[in-house]
C-alpha cells in the first residue's frame, strides 16, 4: 500500500503483513495487529494498482515496473518465510515487532540498537502472551512489572539483567517492606514473579546470570494465619434467608458449592450440566480446571447437587472477585460467623497482630480451604484430598489445612495408639 495514495508524486511502498496476531482489548475484546514496514520502493499513485494486487501497472509509461515489481514479489516471498521459520522454531504466536526484526535481518536492513533491560523484557513478553494467559496471571505480571519500574524509579537505576543479584534482592526488599510497608509474603510474590522472568530470560540467552537462583534469592512465605469454615458455620450460611437480597443469595449459593467441591472461584463460572455424571449409585463431577488444566473429580455433595437444582442446572454468572469477597463478609457476619481471630504478620519489617471478626476475613478463597480442612478432618486421605485441590505436595497441602491444635487432638483421639 501507498504512504500518500491521493499525491501526485512519488510516494512511499508500505508492506502490510497481517497473520492473525492479535490482544485484548480493556473489554476483553480481540483486538487485531498486523505488520507495517516499508519496501524502500517508491512510485507515483497513478501507476499503482491498489487491491487485489497491490502492485505496479504494467504501463510503458512506467518502464522500470517490471523490475520493481519482482522486488516486491521477492520482498512478499521473504516476509512468508522469515514468518514460517519462527512458527516452525517454536513460537506459534510471534509479535508483529518480533517478526519485523527478523524481516530486516534477512534483507540486510540495520535493525535499531534497542538495549534489552529487565522492564522492556518483562513488558515485551506481557503483550506476546497477554491473549493466552488468564486475566489473573496477566494481572500479575502488571502489578509486578509496575514495582520493579517504581523501584527503578526511585533509585534512578537502569535495570541489567545483571542486576539481578542478591545485593538487588535486599534492596528490593527495604523498598517494598520497609519503605512501602508491604507485608513479607507480598514481597515474596513479586520475587516468585521475578524469578519466572529471569528463568525466561535466560533460555532465550538475554543473559547468562543466575543469581536469581541462589539460596539467598528466596520467595518469603510467612505463615500468616487464614480462616476456615466448619462444616456447622458453612450450613448456618446456607441456612440464612436471603431471599430479600437476590444478588447476596447467588453469591453465598455459589460460595457453599465451593465449600464441597474445591474448586477455585475461576472454575465455577465454568459448570453445566454436562459437568454431572453418574457412576453406579453415585454422583460425580468432572472438570478441566482453569489454572493448572487439569482434569479433577468430585463425588457431590446433596448440598451441591440442592444448589444446582435450584438454578435449573445454570448457575448464575459469577461477579467480580471483590465484589463478591465484600457480599460473603456481609453475609457472614448476618450469619453470626463472628469468632474472634488474630492475625499476625510482617509488615514494614516487624510483627504486627490483628483482631478480626471471622466473617471479615471470609474471601471467596476461604471455600477451597474449607473443604480440605473439613475433608482432613473427616477422615479422607490426604492424598485423596489432593487429587482434588490439585497440590502436588503433601508438604504444601499440609500448610493449607487451618485446622487448630484441639481439631487436631480430637481427629486422632480415638486413634488406636492412644486408647490401647
């Protein structure tokens, strides 16, 4: 296509490359790209046939098109296969910025000399994958890419991969906990973050440091403590009328499904009826979760299968993550799920311990804890648990469960080695 296709002199020949790549819009909308470059050939719009061959005229008034016209078709011959090469190296969806770099690689045009730090390779890969990852994962990468340009920032410091270190590491570090206030769990997301980057970073060979990988490079994990429901406060939630409330009543329906079926708040959006089968006398649920894509089944609860009934095998569609976490602390606290927790945590380096009312820390995540906790303590295996919730771990799993000292005595009081 033509710069300037309404001139009367000589203008520029643009090559325009579309092959499906695409982003999301704020909406969630596909938003399509394509790649623009230009030929380096230039001609009068009046000897330009425009669609569907976007070529020269064959004019004697323009002798040369013949000539300049092989040039485009073997420029068009380059670009399909600089495209293919990339595909078939095992990138199946390559940037417009990725292939035109390789474009002009292959037709000996200088590429710019753009310097490769950490932030532009964080950004770079966030819009390569952005369309493929979950919202969630995406968010991540966001929140995690705007500290490290905040702390960049701060210490006006470029960031080289090389920068990556542990003297990195504890400054990061007194950025975030002790100037920011952020708890140390908090930072260790971000670290965890980081780390996946730099392993990416160097299977592409943008850097031959691994610092990142040293012992003192450690994703912190405090134990701070989190809540679970008891089998007896999850059915006073159920139990509470809600009918004047429509919007709460679905929340909390959808939050006590969850409690018996362990599934995160991301795959429930994602039930039908074709989820449900039977097996004999039993009921089971089966489905691909949307995190880890695995495929999990779930013998159902009576409660679960009320739930499902009630909506007609279509359960509502599912509000926002917040949204939701502020109805369930309403709703629990109508319930009179009001015990008195302490929470204790670092924050700006040092132990700070909370008071709460249990229904203030209820978040749609409590369900998921719940039902491990509740299946340990009813006796299921462990590892039966985790086929379910998807931990890997028994370790792990272990740090999942909240159960307290007594709920832990009382489970193995009857236990032989402590009545023979």
């Amino acid at each position: 296509m033509l710069k300037k296709p309404k001139g009367a002199e000589s203008t520029l020949i643009y090559l325009f490359f579309h092959f499906g790549f695409s982003t999301l819009d704020s909406n969630g909308k596909k938003k399509y790209a394509s790649l623009k470059i230009s030929t380096g050939e230039k001609v009068k719009p009046k000897f330009w046939n425009d669609k569907p061959v976007y070529r020269i005229k064959e004019t004697k008034a323009f002798p040369e098109f013949s000539e300049m016209n092989a040039r485009l078709d073997d420029l068009e011959s380059k670009i399909m296969t600089v495209y293919r090469r990339i595909v078939n190296d095992g990138e199946p969806y390559p940037t417009p910025e990725r292939v035109k770099d390789e474009f002009e690689k292959v037709i000996g045009r200088k590429a710019k000399d753009v310097r490769v730090g950490v932030v532009n390779f964080i950004e770079g890969h966030i819009k390569e994958i952005k369309h493929l990852r979950s919202e969630n994962t995406v968010k991540k990468y966001n929140t995690t890419l705007n500290h490290l340009k905040d702390y960049s920032a701060s210490r006006g410091k470029w960031l080289d991969f090389t920068d990556i270190n542990i003297r990195f590491y504890n400054d990061f570090h007194q950025y975030l906990v002790i100037e920011k206030k952020f708890s140390d769990n908090t930072f260790g997301k971000y670290i965890a973050t980081l780390k996946g980057f730099m392993n990416m970073a160097f299977e592409n060979r943008l850097t031959d440091s691994q610092e990142h990988k040293h012992s003192k490079f450690k994703v912190l994990k405090e134990d701070v403590d989190k809540i679970y429901l008891t089998v007896d406060e999850i059915r006073k939630i159920y139990e509470y009328d809600l009918s004047d409330n429509k919007s709460r009543e679905r929340v909390r329906d959808i939050f006590v499904m969850e409690c018996y079926l362990g599934l995160r708040f991301s795959d429930m959006s994602a039930l039908s009826s074709e989820n449900f089968y039977n097996a004999g006398k039993n009921q089971f649920l089966k489905i691909k979760t949307i995190k880890t894509e695995e495929t999990v089944i779930i013998p159902i609860h009576p409660i679960v299968r009320e739930i499902f009934d009630k909506y007609e095998n279509n359960l509502p569609s599912s509000i926002s993550n917040q949204k939701t976490n502020d109805h369930l602390k309403v709703i629990g606290r109508k319930a009179e799920i009001l015990d008195e927790v302490k929470v204790t945590k670092t924050v700006g380096g040092k132990a700070v311990t909370t008071v709460f009312a249990k229904c203030d820390l209820i978040t749609t995540h409590t369900a998921r804890r719940s039902f491990a906790s509740n299946a340990y303590l009813a006796g299921i295996p462990a590892i039966s648990i985790m086929k379910i919730t998807g931990h890997k771990g028994e370790q792990s799993f272990l740090r999942y469960i909240r159960i307290s000292p007594e709920e832990n005595a009382t489970k193995i009081a009857g236990h032989p080695f402590f009545t023979s």
